[in-house]
C-alpha cells in the first residue's frame, strides 16, 4: 500500500459506499415495517357541549311603599276649633204696595211763532262785460293739413328680412352644439333714416345665445320708417326670426 500523502483528504471506496446504501434501505425498511404493524390509536372527537336552555328576564318596575305617617306624641297639638253656630236666615220683609200714580194735568196749547219776514238782499253792481278775444289767423299749412286728411295719416314702420335685403342671422355654433332652436320676437325703434334705434326682446326664445343673435341682427338691419303723411317719423316695427336645427 502506498502511505498517504499528508494534506490529502481519503475518499471512500465502492464496498463502503455499498455498504452504507444497503444500511440506509435495511433502516427505512424497519421503519416501514414497524408503522405497518403498530396499532395506532385515534384520538376520539370531543362531544359537543348542548347549548343550555334560554334564559328568560323579565323587568318589574317597583311598587311604591305608602309611607306612614309617624306621629310624635310630644309634638303640641293645634286646639280644635270649635264649630260655629249656624245662623239661621232671617225672614224677608213682605213687599209694600205700590202707590197709585197721581194724574199728570193736560198740556196746555202752545202759541204758533209769527213769521219773521226776512230782508231783500241789495241788488249787487253788475260789472260791465269784457269784450271776447278775436281769434289768431291760421298759418297756410294749418290750412292745408286740415284741408287734406291725408296729411295726418300715420303710416307705421315696416320690418323685412328679403324684401328690404337684410341678411339672416347665423346660428350660434355654441347653440347647435347644443341643440337649441326657438323663436325671437322682436321690438324695433325705427329712426326716420331707416335704421334701428333701440332693439327690444318683447318673447324670448328660452335660450341668451339666441335671443343674443337676433338682436345684434336686427340692429344692423334698414326698414321703411314710419310716416305722418309724407314725412318720416320716428315708429316702432316688430320681427320674429326663427332658429330651426338642420335636418
């Protein structure tokens, strides 16, 4: 055999590494054997306790102990009164009888009051009588306006979209946006040029944008101005625009 180095650890050999697996299955084998053939005992399950029965509380609410009263026999007791006599009703005098009424004597007659005769009121001075001022000459155009009817005949303002080519109003992006449509009616002071003086919303449709639209519409609009006769007054028109949502 040849010495064993030093520093140099022996491995096992074949027979020992044999051995030693043969002994490891011969002790798992007598393990085996032993649970096969020991009798194993269970534990057995515990019994349940039954539940006990239901308990009933009921609640009464004390009764009042009547107090005696106690009596203290050195306490100096009040002198009873004594009872008064009843006083028995006198008796009602018996009513006297009336005295019978004496005569009245008759009235004598009254004398009737002379008429007094009042005085004549003196005759007032009669002032002398003004003298009724004389009429104003009328101008010639008073003349003439009363002559021709037709000079005082008002005619009122007219309002047009297509007639007059006045352009119709956009609908407001945010409004289709949001599905609104109505109708704007509208009051308009027409000057005697023609234009728009003051716009009004006299029935709004519900919704600003609009109401909003029609009247910066309109406001940039020219009408028929209203007339007395001939000539070109101030006057109001109405309109009503309608905002319908495309198909």
């Amino acid at each position: 055999m040849k010495p064993n180095k030093p520093g140099r650890r022996r491995l096992p050999t074949r027979v020992e590494i044999a051995g030693i697996v043969v002994l490891s299955v011969l002790a798992h084998f007598g393990v085996w054997w032993l649970y096969q053939h020991s009798s194993i005992k269970y534990p057995e399950p515990l019994k349940t306790q039954q539940s006990p029965p239901p308990v009933q509380v009921t609640f009464t609410s004390p009764q009042p102990q009547e107090k005696v009263p106690t009596i203290d026999r050195h306490a100096v007791m009040p002198p009873k009164k004594k009872p008064k006599p009843e006083s028995k009703p006198e008796p009602k005098p018996k009513p006297e009888p009336k005295p019978e009424p004496e005569p009245k004597p008759a009235p004598e007659p009254k004398s009737k009051p002379e008429p007094q005769t009042e005085p004549k009121p003196k005759p007032e001075p009669q002032s002398e009588p003004k003298p009724e001022p004389k009429p104003e000459p009328r101008s010639s155009s008073q003349n003439r306006a009363n002559s021709n009817p037709r000079a005082n005949k008002i005619t009122p303002a007219v309002s047009g979209l297509k007639s007059l080519g006045n352009p119709p109003p956009h609908y407001p992006p945010r409004a289709l946006r949001r599905h609104e449509e109505g109708d704007v009616t509208l009051k308009i002071l027409v000057e005697p040029d023609g234009t728009a003086g003051r716009v009004t919303v006299v029935d709004s449709s519900g919704y600003s944008d609009l109401d909003n639209a029609a009247v910066e519409t309109v406001e940039k609009w020219h009408f028929v101005p209203a007339k007395r006769g001939d000539k070109p007054i101030r006057g109001y028109a109405l309109q009503t625009i309608s905002f319908n949502l495309p198909d």
